[in-house]
C-alpha cells in the first residue's frame, strides 16, 4: 500500500525535527519502553513517542524522548505495551477475520466444488456430531455465482452439524444437522432483521441465513 512507505518515512522525519525543536519547546506527552510500529521498513520499531499538542514530535530512544521532557510534561510508562499509528477503516471485520483464522479458513475457494472440497476434508478431520464452523466463501465469481444449498453440505457431512458464514458476515450457510437442532422448518418465520431463504417450490429452507437469521443456528454452537 502506497501509504505505508510514506508514513513510515514522515516517521522517521520527526525524529530529526524533535533534535531541532528548542529548549523552550517541550512536549506535552511522552511514552516510554514500548513497542512503538513505524510502518518504516528500515526501523520498524522504536521505544518511545513524544506528543506535543495534537501532534507526534518524535519517535526513537526512551532517552531522546526525555531530552524533550518538562516538569509538566506526563511520561506514560508502557511496560512493553505496542503502539500502532492510528488508522481508519471504513468497513473492517476485525473479528470475523479473527473467526475465519480460528475454524476452517474457506478463503480462496474459487468454486462451489472447491469449497465443498474442503469442508469435506474438515469432516474426515471431525469426530461425527461434532460441530463444522468456518467463514471466507463468497459466490460471487463462482460460475454459476450462486449459493450454496444445504444439500449440497448434506452429501458430505450428513452427521456433522456444519455452519459456514460468508466473507462479508452478512450470511451463512446451514445443513440440515445444524438447521434442525436450530428447529428451523418450512413453517419458521423470519427474524427482525433477517431472513430464512426457502426453496420456491416446496417452501423448504435452502440453508442459507441471511443478516439475525444467522443467530438462530449460532446461538446453538457451543
């Protein structure tokens, strides 16, 4: 990212304005014995920031920062605590990335047969009636780009209760091991905020959840 080499360097440059700031002009903020992150390659890592006003003056040694202290300046001992350069995200799953990682990682699966392909490796993994949970599939550039049905995960996991949720969170897919201990049928209504797909024909629930329908099967996870 573009971003990261210029940050970094901007960085490193206050390092050398702080050296320059006169003896009257010290700082507000000073932390100390971190691990400050620079995003700068050539020193990713440093042990103390000065703060004066709103903005960050130096990063570096403990002792350079100090140099910059007053008698009203506050020194913060991190205690080896990290410090990360603040950063805005518009749209982040942080803890569904964090979920992905943890169960199986459905990243990267290119088609339906490929995702089936892995789900059914984790169920030759899995003691039978042991819960399949795992996140990371996106249809959208499957061919066809369709979801994927309870069916489809009955075939290769009839014993297995198996949840898998979407890249984006918004959506999950159930086969019918999960969807029964969740008790949903044709007759379910959906939930504030959600939706139960069902099958056109038969009115049968197809698997997939949509938004707080999730929560009807993932309340049952243990």
């Amino acid at each position: 990212m573009k971003a990261r080499p210029f940050l970094g360097a901007a960085l490193a440059c206050l390092c050398g304005f702080a050296v320059q700031m006169s003896a009257g002009e010290n700082v507000d903020l000073i932390f100390v014995n971190g691990n400050v992150y620079t995003v700068n390659e050539r020193q990713p890592h440093a042990e103390a920031a000065a703060i004066k006003k709103d903005r960050i003056v130096f990063v570096g040694s403990n002792e350079g920062a100090k140099k910059l202290a007053s008698d009203k300046t506050l020194i913060v001992d991190l205690a080896g605590k990290t410090v990360v350069p603040g950063m805005t995200d518009s749209h982040c799953h942080i803890f569904g990335i964090g979920e992905r990682e943890m169960t199986l990682n459905l990243e990267g699966t290119n088609t339906l047969e490929d995702f089936l392909a892995k789900v059914k490796t984790r169920v030759a993994q899995t003691e039978r009636g042991k819960w399949i949970t795992g996140r990371g599939w996106i249809e959208t550039f499957w061919k066809p780009p369709q979801f994927p049905t309870r069916q489809d995960l009955d075939k290769i996991a009839p014993d297995n209760p198996v949840f898998l949720t979407r890249a984006d969170g918004h959506a999950a897919i159930a086969n019918s091991a999960a969807s029964n201990l969740a008790k949903i049928d044709k007759n379910t209504s959906n939930p504030f905020g959600g939706e139960i797909l069902k099958d056109k024909q038969n009115g049968k629930p197809t698997g997939m959840l949509l938004d707080n329908a999730m929560d009807l099967v993932a309340k049952n996870i243990p």
